[in-house]
C-alpha cells in the first residue's frame, strides 16, 4: 500500500480542541507517537525536540515504529487517527533557509534567457553549488494561501506581481546541529530527511531589484512546503550525476547522493511538468558541505533546498518561467486555457515518489 | 554621566551560577530587572518576549525604569550588579536577518572598484533600498572570536580567505510581529531598538560566488552585534538625507528617520575610520516599509542592518575594501604596520555615538 511501513514520514497534526503534536502517516491514518510510544519529545508542536536526537534515535525510533505497526498493530491500532479528522501543520520550525540553484537545465535555461550573448552557465556554476538564504519566517505548510505580492517592477513602476511562478524543489532538513568553526561533511549524520519545496517567485520583481545582492522580496513572501518529512533512511539513493570539472576536495562525493525521485507539477489539477531529481548535477551531501565549508554552524530545523528541479526536456521543467520561455511561449491547459505565469485562483500541486514511495504533495493557491 | 536615565539600553546578561536574564545598562552596573521590576518577562534569556509586548510596554518600562533610577535610587541600588561581575550574552533571539545596502557612498565606492567602466550605481540602487537574507544562525555577540573562514578563492582554489574585511553596520531589532500578506510602513511600533553591527565579510569568497544569486559563505560564516541594544525612544533623530527621484508612494518618508550617530572604527585600538550614520541614502523607516511591502511577515527578533555605513570623505570609509581600494593602497597604522586586509589576531572594534548617547561598541578578534 502507499504510505505503508517502508516509508513512514513524520508531520505535526492536531485533533479538534487538542494541540499539536507528532504523528507519523500510515496509509490514510496518523499514528499517535505521543500516545504509541509514550515518548514526551513527541507532544511538542514541532519535530525539532525529536529531530535533535541524531541518527542513531531516528533509526531505532523508526524500527520501534515499523514493529507497533506490523507485529504488535492490534494493540497499535487504538492510537492510528484518520487522516480526515486531523489538521496538519509546519512539521518543523524553521531555523535559516537556504536555497541553493542545483539543476544544470534549470541554470541553463535562465542563463540563455537572460544573457542571450554569453555561455548559459557562469564561471563558478560547475565549481560550487550557487545558494544565498532565503526567508525562513515565511516558510508556510501545504495549503496555505498565497497571496500575490505587490512590488516594485522596474524604475517607478508599482503593483501587484505580474509574473507570479512556482519553483518545484526539495528539500532537505537538519536534525543534529554543528559548532560554528567547524565544517561538516557528514550528511547522513545531519540530514534528518526531506519535504517538497514550492519556492514561489515574482520573476518581474526578481528582475528589477535582484542586482547585485540577489534575490529578496521576490522570494520572501512565501515558500510552501509538504506537511510530511520523509526520513534519509527511507529513500532509494543512485549514484550523482557525474561532474565536469572534479570539484575540489570539500566537494566530493563521499556516497551515493543522487535520489531517484520523480516530481509533477499540476496546474489546477493538470500535469504540465515531470522533472526528474535524478537530473541534478550537485547532490545534497556537497549541498551540506559547501554549507558549513566557512564555518558556518548548522541548527535544528535548517532548511535547504536544491533549487528549481529541471531535466533536460521540455515537459520536465521546473518553473513556468522555463516552461513558457518567460511567456513568450505560453502552455495550453486542457481546460482550453493558456498561461504565460500564474492567475489568482490557480492551484499550483506539486507531488514527488521515488519508487514505490510516495513523498506525498505541497499545494497552494494563488489569492 | 555615561549610559545615563536618558540611555537605558537592554540586554541579557549573567552572573557567575545564575541563568541568562535581561538587565538595562546604568553607568557601570548593570539593573536587573527581574528583581527591580517583579516582572517575570525579564527572567527570559532573551529580549524577545518583552519585545513582543509592544511600543506602549517598551515606552511605559522605560518611564518606570527611569523613576527607579532617579526618585527610588536609594531602594534599587541593591538590584545594580557591577559590569565586572557579570557575563553579557546575545540580547535576543534573531530571527531573520536581513542586510541593506544603504550608504550611496559605499555602493559608489564598490561599484566603482567592480565595475569601472559603467555607472556606479546600478539601476535599481535610487529605487529601492537593495537588500538580502543573511544566516540567523551565526550573529554572535561583540567578543565572539571570529574564526577566519575557508571557501573557494576562484576556479579550482580552496584555502583560508585571504581579503577578510569588516563592515560598521546599524543593525534595527523588530520586536512586534506582523501577519503574513499584510505591509507595514509603521516603524515606530514593530522596531523596538539599534544595535551596533559588524557584518564580517571575505571578499574574495565573494567575488567568486555572488553571480547571480549574492553573498552567501562570504558573510553567513560570522555576524557580531553589540550587547547593549538602545531603545528607538532613546535615539536623536534628524531629517533624512534628500533622495532623487522621489520613491514611490510605499517607500515616502512618514517623519525623521535619520540618524545622528557618529561611529569610529578602531582596528588593535586605533581609530581607522570615522563613518558618520546621517549620510546614509535609504532610511531604516523605508527598510521597514521595503521588507514587508510583498506582504512577508515580521517575526518578534528579526533583524533588519543598513549596509557599510561610508561618508563621503576617505577616512569615513566603514569597510577595509573602501579604504584600501581593494588592497591596492594599503593603511598604515600607528605602530608601523599595514594593512590591506585583517590578520590573524587582529581586533575589530565598531563604537558609536548619538550627542550625549553611547551605543557602546561591538568588537571581534579574528583567529
């Protein structure tokens, strides 16, 4: 079944009248961890108090569970909710987001379109993972509506975004924090697991004011994620795409990093892009490393994300600012409809398995 | 006197056993508030739950404060802890952090050095007030050593920065929230005070990475502030520096958000530059009025910081990138020695002043 025992994601929910806490989704229910393993670090409203344990409490936190599940699920079953008598929430708080600019067709295909006259990829692309951070306070769970955000457009010109896009990523989630000082390149230790990214972006915006210090206000009004966190252990791992030039020492792959995900991106219910993870050319373990390679210190509940997920295709592009080469050349919806960007009322979906796994979707719709 | 009734800043601070709480600065002691004031709120290791009680708490406190300085000093002088006897610790909770880029004469002098054959400024620059996210997660409080970061100097280089720079930066402290979707231009009653602010930065991790998505390992590996953070109240204010053009309507000035204070910044004790806060182009009203003018919400202990503050002449310069033209005319210290970047063991120190008014200072060795 989906959702069965190999996957098993974590998420903060609540009952009517009760308060938050952490449940874990099997098939179309939510098992109570508070009350399944009588764990207090499970009543928080947030998977941080957990999250900061480490790798070997997650592990045998997760057999605990796959155990009350198969072995013991008549006595389990008292504590598994319905997933429609429950509300979901963030799953965790958010310490600093940064997003990072990972898929060599994505950077590509902005490259080509904004400098025409040059090579599509900038001199440091294939060195280092490009990143800058990000607005954590804005970090909203699946369902949240998201507003159209008004800005500036060019000198003088003010108004409501006309170029609202999605940005279909993933995301990665720290559990167990480092000193400043220090590097870290041990992912596995760090990395507690991974969520579904809608990085929304007002690309007029994002033109005008992102010279020199990059993105701001074109970002920071929102960023939507899935309300369930897969864990590391759960995801099939490939090899990374191979890389041209050897990146230096920090940099290299110490395992297989690559994830065999499949993403789709529905518009009002519509597939309009399948962009595959497997495409991307920086893998998170180098996505970490070249985070903290300065010293900077990782904390509980840092979000990293790999950017706009693009293959080489058309039909697996990430963003619509790609899909409709900046809107000069606009999708058709069956519906009859086109779109350049997003209207107000469209419903962006994205959703994500990897193999049989299903990472489930972050929704949003423009308002 | 010094840190005087009419200063009064805030900030958190132990004594030798006892856990963090939150003191106001009188002369060399420090009040304790909780004891003086039998107001819970100050047990907190952080300003942010006072913070978030609003301008009408922050401005009743300081009134109540002052009164038991002045009228009840006999009563209070038992709850005044000497400076000596206690440990100051980071004031608040930063939640996001934010860098402007406001000085005209600092983006004129880098522009200039980057891009010689174009406009200083960028088109953008006159428009709004540029601005980027920062990491949350390494501001550190003044005395924090600052260990020199490592990153790539260039293609295929990996090594300790070699252009390690600082930069004297006014720092605003948002202390109450608003809803995600909604703009705020009401500066006076979600910033709560100043902090002095030293944005490190190495410049040469920088010149690599920042296309097209800015500053990233270049500035998140340290951010020091200054322990003390002064009230808004507590500041002398002047008109802003004249703008053209006009900003559109959501960044017009609603009163004097200018600032006179004067800083010095003193590497190994001697003063290398003066930068003077009233030259600054963008006020901190219309960084406010910028920030949240998309609808992205402020949280309790956000962090908003003006950019290097540089005057026009040279030795009001607030980085060593502007003062030595990027190395190329090195300073020369009292003792002998130059310097066209910091060295290992050298001491950065930002101080500042507003007439009568101390801001204290904010220091940083680096090891």
């Amino acid at each position: 079944m989906s959702w069965g025992v190999d996957n098993l994601p974590y998420g903060v929910f609540s009952s009517p009248g009760e308060s938050p806490r952490v449940g874990v989704r099997y098939g179309d229910h939510v098992l109570d961890l508070t009350a399944a393993l009588h764990d207090e670090v499970f009543a928080a409203p947030s998977l941080n108090p957990f999250m900061a344990r480490g790798r070997a409490a997650w592990h045998d936190t997760r057999t605990l569970i796959r155990n009350k599940l198969t072995d013991d699920l008549a006595v389990t079953e008292r504590h598994l909710i319905p997933l429609e008598q429950v509300r979901l929430h963030m799953p965790f708080e958010v310490a600093d987001y940064v997003d990072f600019y990972c898929s060599i067709d994505h950077a590509s295909n902005v490259g080509t379109m904004f400098r025409p006259d040059t090579e599509p990829l900038l001199p440091n692309w294939r060195h280092l993972p490009v990143g800058y951070h990000g607005r954590s306070g804005t970090v909203v769970v699946s369902g949240t509506p998201v507003k159209r955000p008004h800005g500036q457009l060019g000198a003088g010109r003010f108004g409501p975004c006309e170029k609202l896009d999605f940005e279909a990523e993933l995301g990665f989630v720290v559990g167990v924090p480092t000193e400043m000082g220090t590097s870290s390149g041990a992912f596995e230790e760090h990395v507690f697991g991974v969520t579904l990214v809608n990085d929304w972006s007002a690309r007029d915006v994002q033109a005008w004011e992102y010279r020199p210090l990059g993105p701001f206000l074109a970002k920071s009004f929102a960023t939507s994620i899935s309300p369930w966190v897969t864990p590391l252990e759960a995801l099939p791992r490939i090899p990374g795409r191979p890389q041209d030039p050897e990146p230096v020492a920090y940099l290299r792959r110490q395992g297989d990093w690559g994830l065999d995900i499949s993403l789709e991106v529905l518009l009002n219910g519509e597939v309009v892009s399948r962009p595959p993870y497997s495409s991307m050319y920086w893998t998170p373990d180098q996505m970490l490393a070249h985070l903290t390679v300065n010293g900077a210190s990782l904390r509980t509940g840092d979000l990293f994300a790999s950017g706009t997920i693009s293959g080489p295709e058309r039909g697996e592009r990430g963003s619509l600012i790609e899909l409709t080469w900046n809107g000069s050349d606009p999708i058709k919806l069956a519906s009859g409809e086109v779109r350049s960007f997003l209207q107000d009322g469209d419903t962006v979906t994205i959703r994500a398995t990897a193999g049989d796994l299903t990472l489930g979707e972050v929704s949003g719709t423009v308002v």
